[in-house]
C-alpha cells in the first residue's frame, strides 16, 4: 500500500465517522427532549402525588398510628410513593429516548425494570398498611390483658405487635421476589419454632393447671 492509498483509506474512514456523527446529532437532540420532557412530567406527578395524598391527610393517618417513624427515624410516605411514582415516569420516557440514541441493550434492562416497579408499588402499600395494623393488633392485645397487670399486657401487646410486623415483613420480600423459596422455609420454621415454645411453655409452666383439667374430666367421665 503506497502513502496515496494510506491517505484515501484514512480520509473516508474520517469522513464516514463525520458523516455518522452528523447523522446521530438529530437522534441525540431528540432523545435529550424527550428526556427532558419526561423531567418535566415526571417532576408534575410528582407534585400532584404529594399534593393528593396531603389533602386526603394520609401522614396524620398515619401518625396516628406511630407509622411515621421506624427506628427513631421519621418516615415521609408521601414522599416515598410520589419518588416511585416519579421515578417511573422517567423511565418510561428514558425508554423511548435510549431508543433514539440506539442503546438497545440499555432499553431492554429498562423495560425489565418497568415491569418491575408494579410490585415495588405493592410492596410499599403493603409496609404501610401492615405496619398500621401491627399498631393497632399492638394496641388490641394491650388493652384485652390489661386484667393480668400492665407489664405482662405491655409484653403481650409487643409480641402482637412483631409477629404482625414479622408476617408482614414476609408479604413485602415475597412481593419482590426476593428468594422466595427461601422465605418459604423461614416463614415454616417461625411457625413451627412458636408452636413449639408455646408447647414447651405450656408444658413446663402449665402442668399443675393441665393435671387438673384431666383429673376434673376423668370424674366427670367415670360419674
């Protein structure tokens, strides 16, 4: 190859790579709109989300209950349903711009995600809603042991209280997905572990009140 062709080769390798990149300007200006577009929507939705659920109170609802803070830490609901709710909405629109900038691949992962954002959106009104029910199962318990002493009602109301919470902690990762086999055997062996202590309790700390309840029902059966 003598210098001219050298010189032709890397002129048209120059000029289609010029060529290509004048061709993509339009796609990528495009997908910087729609992107720019799907900022704006998704900021829209998500002011309209916040706005909605602070009319219709759901924070205070949820205060109520004491649901607004886990661990000492405050939790906005609002917030966190109006994030998701923004977040998709870019995507949705990032979808269609990635597709103009030909990054197939990147569009595929999306498309995934998208159809994923469906049970992180359950897994949410799940939380919340378990979590108020564990308060209010928490208060029931409380109330209905009040007779045996405050402190034994107090521990009553906090085992009511987790093992809601603990049930409902189950619902939420196997809404995602999460190893659902393993949740499986960890939700059989909680069962299994409560009935037994619960057996054991009862049969260590329950045998005089059990041995009188079977002597009472063998009169009754031989009268």
């Amino acid at each position: 190859m003598n210098l001219e062709s050298l010189y032709v080769s890397v002129s048209d390798a120059v000029l289609q790579s010029v060529v290509t990149f004048v061709e993509f300007i339009p796609s990528f200006i495009g997908g910087l709109i729609i992107l720019f577009v799907g900022l704006i929507v998704s900021g829209i939705f998500q002011r309209i989300i916040v706005s909605g659920l602070r009319v219709i109170k759901l924070e205070q609802f949820l205060a109520k209950y004491g649901v607004t803070k886990l661990e000492g830490k405050d939790i906005e609901w609002s917030e966190i349903i109006a994030q998701i709710v923004r977040w998709t909405v870019i995507i949705i629109f990032l979808v269609p711009a990635l597709q103009a900038w030909r990054l197939d691949a990147v569009t595929t992962v999306l498309n995934r995600v998208i159809l994923y954002i469906p049970n992180v959106i359950v897994a949410v009104i799940l939380a919340m809603i378990g979590l108020v029910f564990a308060r209010i199962g928490q208060r029931v318990a409380f109330n209905a042991a009040k007779g045996l002493g405050k402190h034994l009602a107090a521990t009553v109301g906090l085992v009511a209280q987790w093992s809601i919470t603990v049930f409902v902690a189950f619902l939420v990762l196997h809404q995602l997905g999460v190893a659902q086999e393993l949740l499986r055997i960890l939700f059989a062996g909680l069962v299994a572990m409560i009935a037994i202590a619960g057996g054991l309790a009862f049969g260590l700390g329950g045998q005089h009140t059990a041995k009188e309840l079977l002597e009472d029902l063998y009169k009754k059966f031989h009268k």
